[in-house]
C-alpha cells in the first residue's frame, strides 16, 4: 500500500495544493518534503492523519488537546470539532465556500486504485459539529462507491472498521504516523511502558480491550433489566457499580490530565538544565555559533535583494513588455539567424568554387577521348551554375535583410534564449524573492535575539535555578498525581469486578433460564475469555520485538556497539544486555538515547506487524547527534515500503542527506506566500542540489 497524491484544499495554509507521489521502484522509497518551520509539513502531516482517520486520529496529533468533560466520547468529539475550527483557510473563512477537504489517492499492493475523500463543514460562525463531515471513498480503476449496506445503523463504525482491515488500526497508527515532539513525548514515558503500548498496538489489543469492557457492559445491562425493577439489592449493586464506573472515569480524566503535562514539563526541565550547565564555554560557543547564523541569514538576505534587484531590472522588464511583441521578435530573430546561417553557408562554398572549377578544368583536359576546348567551357559553366543553385532560393522562414544587424551569432542566440525564458517567470517570482527576504531577515533578528539573551544569561542563573526547582517540584506533584489515579483505577477495577460478579450471582438465582440472563452469561464468558487473552498476548511477540529492537538500535545509537542485544521480560522490562553481562539501560538516560531507544521501538513494531503502510515522520532527529541522525534516516528508510520523511531546512542537510540521498525517488519545497497578510503554502518540485549543508 502506497499513497500516490494528496489534495488539501483551504486546509490551515494550503489554499490549495498537491502533492505527487511516484511509485517506490528499487531502492528509491523516500519522499522529502523540506520546508522552513511554519511554512505547513505539521498542516501536511495533520491532514493526511485526520483524513484517513477522522476524529480517531486526533491522538496522534500532538498539538491536539483534549477538551474537559466527563464522557470520554463527548470529549473526544468536542476536542476534534475544536481542532478542527482552527484548519479552515482564512480567505475560505471570508469568502466561501466554508468548507474544506482532504483527498487521499492510494494504490494497494494488487495496484488497484483507492481513493479517499474527507470533507469538513463548517457553520457560518466558523464553528464545526461532528456530523458536518463527510467522508467518500472510491475504489478500482471504475471508481466504484464504497459505502456501509442500508441496514447498517453505525456507518461512521462501519466506515473506521473498513480503513482499519485495507489500510491500518488507529491503535497501530502512532507507529507509522508520527512527528519529532510525538517521539520526544513517547520516550518520556517509562521504558516498559512504552514497550508494552507498542506490542499491545502490534496485536490489535486496545480493540479487545474495548470490546472487553463492552461485553460486561452488556452483561451487567442484561442482568439489571432481568431483575425486578423494585429489587433493592439489585438496585443497591447497580448504584455501585454505577458509582465505581464514575470513579474510574474520573480517576482515568486525573491520570491522563498528569500524564499529559509531564513531557512539556520534562522538556522545560531539560531545557533549563541545558542553559544552566551551558554557562562559560558552552555558552560562548553558543553565542559564537548563533552570530554565525545571523550573519549567514543577513547575507542571505542581501542575496535575495541582489536577485530581486537584477530580476527587477533584467527579466521582469522584458515580461511586463507584453506577449505579442515579444512573440514578433523572437520570430524575428529566428528568421534572422536563419538567414545567417544560410549566408555563412553560401560565403563559403563560393569561397572555393574557383578552386573546384580549376581541378574540373585539369581532370576534363585529360579525358580520352579530349572535349573540345568549347564543350569544357560549357561544362564548367554548368558547373558553376548547379553549384549556385545549391543556396538558392534562400531556406523557408529566413529574413530578407536584417532588421537587427548588432545582433550576430552567439549574441542573437542569447537574446532568443532570454526571451524564451522570460515566458516563465510571474509576478509570484518577485513575490518569492520578497518573502526569502522577510523570512532570512525575521530568523537573523531572532538569531539576534536568542544571542543578546544568552549574553545576558549569568546574571540570571539564580534565576533560572529557581524556575528549575519548581518544574521539577510540579513534576514530582504531577507523577505523583499519575500514579495515584492509575493505583485507584486499578484498584476500582478490581471492586468493579466483583461487584459484576455479584449481581451475577443474585440475578441468576432469580431465573437462570431466562434469555435475557442467557446472554448475558455468553457475553461474560467472551469476555473472560478475552481477559486471558490479553493476559498472554504480549509475551509471545517480545522476543520477535526485542530481536528487531537489537539490530535498530545498533543501527542508531551512538557507540552501539556497548549494546550486544536488547531483552524484554514478560512484564515488559527492558535490559540493555552488554557483552560482560551487565545491563546498561539504567546508564543511557540522556535525552538523545532515550529518544532513540524509542525510535529503536518504532522501527522494531513496524517491521515485526509486516504492513506496508507509509511511514510518516515529521522532523525526526531533533535532539540526536550526527552519529544518531545518520543512523536513524538510514534505518528509518531502509524499509522497501513507503517512506515520506518531512524536513526543516536545517535537518536532512549535508551528510545527513548523503546518507539517504540514494533511496529519495521524490523531492519536494514547501513555500509561503502572502496575500494581503494571509499566508498560502504552495508545492513545489525541490532540486536536491540546491540545499545549503
């Protein structure tokens, strides 16, 4: 399965563009699409999320946040109905139509063509609803409708369960689909954790899990509408479990509330920590390096100006000039160098016509038997006549005179390649020229800026220890808080299943024969059998996961070669296994192997599930070292499905480019417009050759 186009029209920037993507062929699987911050691959990557996943995808957007409420589908429709008001184009939003879409062209492995269309509504406040959606889907070469049957009451389940079997689960979609502060974020959490959520992702296990929950929903449901309605002890069960289902939801609102803050607050913590110990050389090397990059962002901007000014100058001028005249000229001018041409020519065979007439004279002298002297008179005048014949007429389409006498040879020859070329430049190439500027300008004063404030950092070290000690308390309060809720959930759980089981009991007693307790016994049943399941589940994958994870992270990490393999117990605990027998993964704490670690972990899930999907990754190496970076393009990309790889300009650059440079079949730039101060995105075609290192 690989996506062949995607259309995003009046989504966030993207007023309207698209994307090509060729068929992976060989070696050559990458897409680079490289863009300055803020310039829309986040917008791109939002986009081919929620449009193949609609509001199932929100969780693997990270600058999604989840709306307060009690009920967890409430809550979810709510935050993506909030997200979702901020994605219409500003100029869609003024002028109409108030609507935007998303359009996905795939091609499966069979090479069948499937196409999937998104579209989002929205009311003339700007507001969206969740029913303002409308998704359609195409298949075949014949484009032929895909759509739920008539009977079927819950098409929005019906249309998540037919992307989940022909493209992939949104509980596995985080493995394939993912940005840099999504993985910065994921290797906050606890090790085990993070493995755990990847195999249970892998096996399809958070689908079982809901449909555990549901099936003693139902049960417990069966049974209460089996008793008597004035039963006080069904009635007293009932409010329990009631209150303890309340518990868990709010217990799980706490948990989730913590967990959530916790990566910004590690983030904040690391980055004080960084500017504290940066202090002296680190921060003199900073400030160094911080006026190198202004200063290269100015000259940049005097570049741009120097081109602007020529093109203002040069081309631009010639442009404007009109069509029709330069259409005339040039037609001119190549009629003129036509005529030239045919001069040259001419001037040069007459340049040796008495010679040949000569060598004629001497070879005809020497026939036997002799002409007269008469008849090779008349011989070499015929001679000279067919050898004048030769340039005449003059060719077709060639100029009578010159009407441009200065312009000869290699200079008319240049004149006619300008005019060509000015064909192809547009008001929008001024306009480029302009934004480049703005932009190198806005980024060399922010460089400017960040350099003034490290300057200024010594006096504020106290400062700054200050603001560290209260993250770090915050942070302490916040795990504190996640792990509180997750011992109550988990607590609340385990009474929530006993008192299930006893108003099983109860209600059997009543009438075990009766249907509606029949059912209510299978649907337990099933779901205990599911409990079991998911019990067992994950140890048979570990070591496939582990053995995966041995050879990514050796392909990654820095000084890899300290790891001999990676094992998971059946828990899910990790040890980094050395070659004396000692486990090192109490030592590699550091920002940068934490986040390899997890990548090691993506990598290692999306080989061991053998889908083909596209794998999507938005700014991928932020926090790693050179080592680190080179390794993770190369194993991310050694795959031979799929890979779209989003970049800022200053990412997957010089050797970090050499080093996937082979297996990149397309290339793409993103570029910012404005148009009375609203930005548009555009696509274009991006030579490789080009990046600066």
């Amino acid at each position: 399965m690989h996506l062949r186009a995607v259309q995003l029209i009046n989504w966030r920037s993207y007023r309207s563009a698209r994307f090509e993507f060729p068929r992976p062929h060989g070696d050559r699987n990458v897409v680079l699409v490289m863009a300055p911050n803020e310039y829309g691959k986040t917008s791109f990557f939002e986009a081919l999320t929620l449009g193949l996943f609609g509001r199932d995808g929100l969780g693997l957007i990270p600058r999604a946040r989840t709306a307060a409420g009690n009920d967890a589908r409430e809550r979810l429709n709510s935050s993506y109905s909030k997200f979702l008001e901020g994605t219409l184009h500003h100029r869609a939003a003024e002028t109409g139509p108030t609507e935007c879409f998303v359009k996905l062209e795939w091609e499966d492995e069979t090479g069948a063509p499937i196409e999937i269309k998104r579209t989002w509504y929205f009311r003339p406040s700007g507001q969206h609803k969740i029913a303002d959606d409308q998704l359609q889907i195409y298949e075949g070469q014949s484009r032929t409708p895909v759509a739920p049957p008539l009977s079927v009451e819950d098409k929005d389940r019906w249309y998540r369960e037919w992307i989940a079997q022909r493209f992939l689960q949104s509980s596995l979609a985080e493995f394939f689909l993912f940005d840099g502060e999504q993985v910065q974020r994921y290797a906050s959490r606890d090790m085990s954790r993070q493995v755990r959520d990847g195999i249970e992702g892998l096996l399809g296990l958070p689908i079982l899990r809901s449909l555990k929950d549901s099936l003693e929903r139902y049960a417990q449901n069966r049974r209460t509408s089996a008793a008597p309605p004035s039963d006080d002890t069904v009635n007293t069960v009932k409010n329990a479990i009631k209150a303890l289902e309340d518990r868990i939801e709010l217990k799980k609102t706490e948990h989730d509330e913590a967990d959530a803050r916790l990566p910004d607050l590690d983030d904040e913590i690391d980055d004080l920590t960084q500017r504290l110990g940066g202090k002296g050389e680190g921060t003199a090397a900073l400030v160094s390096s911080l006026l190198e990059d202004e200063t290269w962002h100015r000259n940049e901007a005097e570049r741009a100006t120097n081109e602007l000014t020529d093109l203002i100058t040069g081309d631009i001028a010639l442009a404007i000039a009109g069509t029709s005249l330069r259409s005339a000229t040039l037609e001119r001018l190549r009629s003129e160098a036509k005529r030239e041409t045919w001069e040259i020519g001419k001037k040069e065979g007459n340049r040796n016509l008495d010679r040949f007439a000569a060598d004629l004279y001497a070879r005809l002298g020497r026939l036997d038997p002799p002409l007269g002297e008469g008849r090779q008179e008349a011989v070499i005048k015929a001679a000279k006549e067919a050898w004048a014949a030769l340039w005449h007429p003059p060719p077709e389409d060639c100029a009578d005179d010159y009407l441009h006498p200065a312009l000869t040879g290699t200079v008319r020859a240049g004149a006619i390649d300008r005019l060509e070329a000015v064909e192809r430049h547009s008001t929008a190439e001024a306009s480029e020229h302009v934004n480049r500027f703005e932009t190198a300008v806005e980024t060399a004063e922010s460089k400017k800026r960040e350099r003034l404030e490290l300057e200024k950092l010594a006096p504020e070290i106290e400062k700054l220890a200050r603001q560290l000690g209260e993250l770090m308390e915050e942070s302490g309060r916040c795990k504190e808080q996640r792990d509180a809720a997750q011992r109550e959930i988990d607590a609340a759980v385990a009474e929530l299943g006993d008192r299930r089981a006893e108003l099983a009991r109860y209600v059997a007693r009543l009438d075990s024969r009766a249907p509606a307790l029949i059912h209510a016994n299978r649907a337990d049943a099933y779901a205990k059998l599911i409990g079991e399941l998911l019990k067992d589940a994950v140890p048979f994958e570990i070591r496939e996961v582990a053995s995966q994870m041995t050879k990514a992270w050796k392909a990654m990490a820095h000084m890899s070669d300290r790891v001999e393999r990676i094992e998971i117990s059946p828990d899910c605990e990790v040890r980094m296994i050395a070659s004396d027998g000692s486990d090192l993964h109490r030592i590699e704490k550091s920002a940068g192997a934490s986040q390899v670690f997890t990548q090691a972990l993506i990598t290692a899930i999306t080989k061991v599930s053998g889908r083909t999907f596209p794998f999507v990754v938005d700014t991928p190496v932020a926090r790693l070292s050179r080592d680190q970076r080179i390794g993770v393009l190369r194993t991310f990309t050694d795959r031979p499905a799929q890979v779209i790889l989003l970049s800022t300009d200053q990412e997957v650059v010089g050797d970090k480019l050499d080093a996937i440079r082979d297996r990149i079949v397309a290339s793409h730039e993103l570029r910012i417009a404005h148009d009375q101060g609203v930005a548009i995105t555009t696509v274009h075609d991006l030579d490789l050759s080009t990046i600066r290192p």
